[in-house]
C-alpha cells in the first residue's frame, strides 16, 4: 500500500476541513441507516474516529465522500453485528423517531410515516443501495464502491428496492401488482 | 414496432441515468408506448423525490459539537490552536467544499430527458412572476385585501376570489395561512400559456413572502407534490382536479412542504364540503 504522500501521524488540516465538510452528507445517510437522531450521530462519530485514523489511506484524487460513506456503511455493519438491538429497529418507533427529527412537519398529508415505514421494512442490503442513488445521487460505480459489491448487483439490488418499497407504500389495501393509476404520492 | 420488453432493473436503472444510447431508447420507446409501465415508473421516480425531501432536511442542522471536536482534536486532543476564529474559518471552508460536492453530485446524478421530472414551462413562470412582483414595495398585487376596515377586507377577499375563478375558469380559493404565519396580501390575473393564470401574494411578520401561483391543469390527472429550486428560489408544485398550484418563496424546503401540505389539504377540504 503505497501512498503519494508520505504518511504522518496526524491528520493534515485540509484533509479535516474537507472532513468538515462532508459531516452534513455523513449525518443524513446515517440517519437513514438507523433512524434514530443520537444512535445516527454515534455512527457519524465512529466514521468520523476512523478516517482520521486511516487519512493517510485515502487518495486524493478521489472523491471524499464516496470514501467515508464507504466507512459509514463498514462501522454500520460491524455495529449490526455487535448489536443485534440495531438490526430490530421497531416501525412505529422509528417512524415516531423520524417525527421528531423534522423541526417543522406542517400538517402531515399521509406520505412520511408511510415512507419511512417503509424503509424500515426494506432489507439492510436493499436499503443502502436505495439510499445511495436516490438521495445520496451516487452513481451506480460509487454505490458499488462503497458497498464494494458488482455494479450489476447495485443494480438488481436499486431496482428490488424501488419494487418493495412501492408494495409497502400501496399497502395491504392493493397486495398485487396491477393496473394502477397515478397516486398521490407527497 | 416489435420492442422486447425491458426488465425492470435496466428501468430502474434508466431512471438513475445508468442507461446509454441504445438502452435508453429502447426503455424511452417501451415506456412511450406503454402507460402503465410508464405510471409504474412515475411512481417510482415520486419515491425517489419523496426520499429525498423527507430526509434533505437533515442537511440544514446545525452540526453538533461534538462532531466537529472530533474532526480537530489531536493526538486526542482538542487542539488549542483551532479554537476561536481560526475554527470558524475552517468550518467555512469546510461548508465550501461540502458544497462544491453536493452541487458536483447534483449535476452528475441528473438523469437524462426525463419529462417528468423536469418543471414544465409554466412553474419558471410561476417563478419568474414571483421574482418579478414579491419584491414590489408599492404595488405587489392588482387587488389589495388588507386595506380598510375588516368588512372591506372582507368585500375584497370574496371579489377577488369570484373574480380570480371566473377568469381562470377554475376555483380559486383564498387559502389561509396565518397558522404558518403568513398573511393574504392581494393577488393578480397573470398570462399564462395558453390562457390566464392567478397569483396569490402572502407575507409573514418579517416581510418574507411566498405566493401561489394557480392554472387551469393541462390534463386533469392528480400529479405528486414536486420540488424544484430555480435560483434564489424553491418551488413546490403538483396538480389537483382541473387546477395547477405552484408554491414559491426563498424559503427553506422544509416550510415551504409545510405550507404546501396546508394549501393541499385546505383545497381537498373546500372541494369536499363547499361552505363559502
């Protein structure tokens, strides 16, 4: 592993400025990993710790935040690993959770505790790459470099997501797949 | 006219702007020809958007403490020398570049021509006329409702509505916002595209403003609410029965939803039970 840089024990300050700046990005992907505001920004911290300790291995011709949501996504699977707790996250709670993260939810005309939901009901495996591409805007490339899978996969896994998320937004009251008009969708 | 069915992960993927040349014609040509498969992936874009909007607010929160102690602390320690102003310069450089990424991510992840997504003419002339009369000091709308006394106030909110919905051909409504803070200044008959259109001018207790900007829809099939920043400026916009709405204002997306949701539900109200 060599590095164009010589290595030096401590980060330098660019590389924590452009850190910085990509805590905003950090914190919103964590939080549609676990959902929960303080258990999110934990994660955000642990990614934070370890790519201060692994500087010297990021490249930086690359893009920053392809390189630490990668991180955030190896501290979120060895955290589902360790605790199991994570991995149960309970719908209604997490939906309750996510109330109370919006400082101004307005009156609520049926769509966010359905979405997120229906998020939580998704797949660890389906959900980030769902997330990664549709609100993160990572191409197919960078989702598959952070999850290190095959871009082909990403692709399977995307289009999955998109299908089960929609079976779980139209809900019990359409259980197949059919004919279906436009709904309203907020 | 013999297309093979695409499969819907190279759908999927076309709506990611993951697709190319002969890919992306064959699903363009399949979606064209097939409507229900093109609803199915309208549905799936209005997911995508609503994912979107449901967690961009995370973006506008303050970072906590915390986290940016751990990005300069040292040998784990908080290092003294980045305390006080050099820090605040920092954590500006820092938002720079956080924003230089989002707006190089923005424009790579922009899928191709997609009809849908992208705002139809009539919301930039939503926008423009916002941009053009909100910040009118003397004369922001045609028809006042604030002047007088409150019967006239009155008087002049049912002329104007009445007149509004005989030009428009649609109802227009007086939608009330004072719950969100904002207060019905007036409104005015615009050209639109093909016929008039109507603006509804509200303001809050600072002088901000946001307007609704009102058609009669192209076609009369209910649309997702749609997010769109034009400039300076954020729109939500989305079609309900014969009537187009476009909410615009400088404000953040999180308020400008919550006004949005409180027009939508406001107009299904009115639509449900007429009681003026």
């Amino acid at each position: 592993m060599t590095s164009p840089r010589k290595p030096t024990v401590q980060a330098n300050d660019v590389f924590r400025q452009q850190l910085l700046g990509a805590i905003p990005r950090l914190r919103r992907y964590a939080r549609s990993l676990v959902f929960d505001a303080a258990a999110a920004d934990d994660l955000v911290q642990t990614t934070l710790e370890r790519a201060l300790a692994h500087w010297h291995q990021f490249d930086q011709r690359r893009d920053l935040l392809v390189w630490v949501l990668s991180i955030a996504h190896n501290a979120h699977m060895d955290q589902r690993r360790r605790d199991s707790r994570v991995t149960v996250v309970d719908p209604e709670r997490a939906s309750a959770e996510q109330d109370s993260l919006a400082p101004d939810p307005g009156v609520d005309v049926g769509l966010r505790i359905d979405l997120i939901n229906a998020l939580t009901r998704l797949s660890v495996e389906q959900r980030e790459p769902l997330l990664l591409v549709s609100v993160e805007q990572l191409t197919y490339a960078e989702c598959a470099e952070v999850l290190r899978i095959p871009v082909g996969t990403v692709m399977s896994r995307v289009s999955r997501a998109r299908a089960a998320l929609r079976q779980w937004l139209d809900g019990s009251a359409r259980p197949a797949a059919g004919a279906r008009g436009l709904r309203r969708v907020v | 006219m013999d297309v093979q069915r695409p499969d819907d992960e190279l759908i999927s993927a076309w709506l990611d702007g993951e697709t190319e040349g002969h890919d992306s014609e064959r699903v363009q040509d399949w979606l064209r020809d097939h409507p229900e498969d093109a609803a199915r992936v309208r549905l799936w874009a209005a997911d995508r958007d609503a994912l979107r909007a449901r967690l961009a607010s995370v973006l506008d929160e303050p970072v906590p403490d915390k986290l940016t102690q751990t990005v300069w602390r040292r040998g784990g320690r908080f290092a003294s020398g980045w305390r006080g102003p050099w820090l605040q310069v920092a954590m500006a450089a820092g938002l720079l570049v956080a924003g230089a990424l989002i707006g190089a991510t923005w424009v790579r992840g922009m899928p191709p021509d997609l009809s849908w997504t992208a705002a139809p003419r009539w919301t930039q002339r939503a926008a423009f006329a916002h941009a053009v009369y909100a910040p009118e000091v003397r004369h922001p709308v045609e028809v006042s409702v604030r002047e007088g006394d409150a019967v006239q106030q009155r008087e002049q909110e049912q002329h104007l509505s009445r007149w509004l919905t005989r030009r428009l051909s649609v109802p227009v409504k007086l939608f009330d916002l004072r719950d969100q803070g904002f207060e019905l200044v007036g409104g005015r008959l615009l050209p639109d595209g093909g016929g008039p259109s109507a603006q509804l001018m509200y303001q809050d207790s600072a002088g901000q403003r946001v307007t609704i900007y009102l058609r009669k829809a192209d076609r009369d099939a209910p649309a997702a609410f749609r997010y769109e920043r034009q400039g300076d400026l954020g729109l939500f916009y989305w079609v309900e029965g014969s009537s187009g709405f476009a909410l615009v204002g400088p404000q953040s997306r999180e308020r400008l939803l919550a006004l949005a949701q409180s027009i939508y539900q406001q107009d299904q109200q009115s639509t449900a039970a007429p009681t003026r």
